[in-house]
C-alpha cells in the first residue's frame, strides 16, 4: 500500500456524490454530525437532503442502530423521498453497525441503498467509495450490473492515473496555484492569431464539466477567421447515468463551437483521453490545451507546446513532472458546478475572452 501524507478525498465523499449521481432524494450519514461536512453541505445545493444519525462518544460503545431507523423514519416524514441511500462512516462501520437490519425495521416505503463506506475503506481510494455505491444499487435493483461493471471499470482505471499521474503517488505535494492565468491565456490566444495548429482537449468529471467548458467558449473567428482550432470532448450523451447524460446534452446545446470528435462520457476520464491523443496524434499540432483531468491525457508522446487547466493545486506538480509547458490552476470546482444546469464562468476562460482584445 502506498502511504500517502497530503489530504485526499475520501471513500465517504465518492459515495456521497455517486449516491447524488443514482438521483436518491435523502441521504442519511450514519455518523458524527461533522463527518464530510462540507460535500454533505455541497449537495444540498444540487438538490440532495442529507441528514445525520449525530452518533456521540457513547455510540461508538453501546451502538446507534436506533438512532439510525429513527433517522430513517424522521427523514421519509419529512421528504417523502422515493429513493435514499444511507452512507457509512469511519464511526459506525468500524463498530460494525448494521445498515441492512436498520432498513428492515423501518420498513419505510421506499428504496434505500445501504452504503458500508468508510475512511480506510479498500486502501483509502476515494473509488472504493464510489464502487461500493454501485454494487449496493445493484442489490437494490436501481441499475443493471451491466452498468455497475462499465463505471466500476472506470472507478479502477482512474485510480490507476491517480496513483501513476496524479495526486496519489505516494509523495507529500505541496498546493502549488500554477502560472499566471492571464499569461497562459493571451499564449494561447497569440497562437491562433498566428496561425498555429492548435487543439482544445475537454477531459472532465461530471458536472464539472459546466465550469472548465467555458474555457472553450469563445468565437475564433475574432481572433482569426482562417484558424479553426481543433476541439475534442468526452461529451456522448448516451454513456452513464441520467444526471450524468444529461450534463453532456446541456453543455453541448451551450457551446458556441461544436466538438469535432466525441472522446465517450463524461465518466469515461481515465480512457477519454488517450481517445483524444489517438485521434489528434497525425494532425501535426503547435499546441494543445488540454482541461479538467489533463494527467490523464499522454502529453508526453506530443512534442509541441502545451496547456493543463486542472482543478486541483496538488496537481500542478504532477502535471509540470508529465510535460506540460504551462499549468493553471481552477479553484472550487466542485462548489460552483453543483446544482447548475449552465456553464459557468471560469477564470482561465474569462482571460482567453479578455486576451482577444488585449492582443491586438
């Protein structure tokens, strides 16, 4: 096991976001009421209740099964949901409480998906979060296993970049915000008035799509008409779950240029991106600008100039390591994508918008 000392998301987090991802209505942590505070505020702004169990000191002793279909009960009262889930945490799965019996005695009339998740869940791979929610839904009836097995696929092969690539390789890296935005952005910018051959590589997660999207909503034509630049998206609308699906229609309905290529969807990362890099490795490039999950992406076998735009500071490290000649930093992601069916606004594509006037 690689032995990582940098904060990393955790197992209880993925199975918030992928629970939010099934469309559940309710979810009840079974735990402390600060445990994963923040993603449990989060998704409250995407439109998902998240309640707690609050377990104390003496929980942790004598148990809190009670607690937990007494939240059960107070949160169907109050919802009426359809579908909930009940996530585990570090406090209630290590003193191995049952969230199957709890469910039983409820008898709420509902689907629940129970979640045994925890903060050393697996090895402490956030995907072994994400996983666990996928074969729990299965049991439950809400997805095929057909499905369950493409993202579970997916889920190991990204855990796999992050521990050759990215952030999880076993070193301690230090939050690092990258070169300046404004810089980065009229470089950009002056290789298309100049006539270079560049391409725009959409590799994202999720809804976090709707932010690094709007790095490449620009007119071209206002910098020079004759430049098209290449532009290649993992936007297919038929891969993944509804929500999911349904981000890639919004986006690509919102885009002022149309991707060329579609690389798969928006929870195929990990192999979109060598997607991208085959189909761009003979159209003899001067720069590729690459956003959202640019480690993922094989700069290395390019030998031109080149962009990431990462949401991650811990990232940027990595991402000078891999090749890339300039690196940007977008900060907050996840909290300004959650609850929108829009683009919104990011700071590196606003400095390409404003390099197009600066540049004259």
């Amino acid at each position: 096991m690689i032995k990582i000392i940098h904060p990393r998301p955790s197992p209880i987090a993925a199975t918030l976001y992928t629970l939010r991802d099934m469309n559940v209505d309710v979810i009840v942590m079974h735990g402390p009421t600060g445990c994963c505070f923040r993603t449990a505020r989060l998704l409250e702004g995407d439109g998902v209740r998240v309640v707690t169990t609050g377990m104390s000191e003496n929980d942790f002793i004598l148990g809190a099964g009670e607690k937990l279909v007494e939240t059960l009960t107070e949160a169907y009262d109050l919802f009426k949901p359809k579908l909930m889930g009940i996530a585990g945490t570090c406090a209630s799965m290590i003193i191995g409480e049952d969230l199957k019996e709890a469910i039983a005695t409820a008898d709420l009339p509902c689907t629940v998906i129970p979640v045994e998740s925890h903060g050393g869940s697996g090895e402490g791979d956030n995907t072994v979060g994400a996983i666990m929610v996928l074969d729990a839904a299965v049991e439950c009836g809400v997805i095929t296993r057909e499905e369950a097995d493409r993202q579970i696929e997916m889920l190991e092969k990204a855990t796999e970049v992050e521990k050759t690539r990215g952030m999880a390789q076993g070193k301690y890296i230090k939050p690092n915000f990258g070169d300046s935005k404004e810089s980065v952005a009229k470089t950009v910018v002056k290789a298309l008035k100049d006539d270079k051959k560049v391409a725009f590589v959409l590799n994202v997660k999720k809804e976090t799509s709707y932010l690094f999207a709007d790095i490449i909503n620009f007119d071209y034509k206002e910098i020079n008409p004759d430049n098209k630049p290449i532009f290649v998206a993992n936007l297919d609308e038929n891969i993944g779950l509804p929500r999911i699906r349904q981000h890639a229609v919004n986006i690509k309905s919102q885009l002022d240029i149309e991707p060329e290529f579609i690389t798969g969807g928006l929870d195929e990362y990990p192999i979109t991106a060598n997607n991208a890099a085959e189909y761009l490795k003979d159209k003899d490039l001067d720069m590729i600008v690459v956003f959202g999950v640019p480690h993922a992406f094989p700069i290395e076998d390019f030998d031109v100039e080149s962009v990431a735009v990462t949401d991650g500071p811990r990232l940027v490290e990595p991402l000078r390591d891999l090749g890339y000649t300039h690196v940007v930093a977008e900060l907050d992601a996840h909290s300004k994508t959650l609850g929108t069916d829009e683009i919104v606004f990011s700071d590196f594509g606003g400095m390409i918008r404003s390099a197009i006037g600066w540049l004259d």
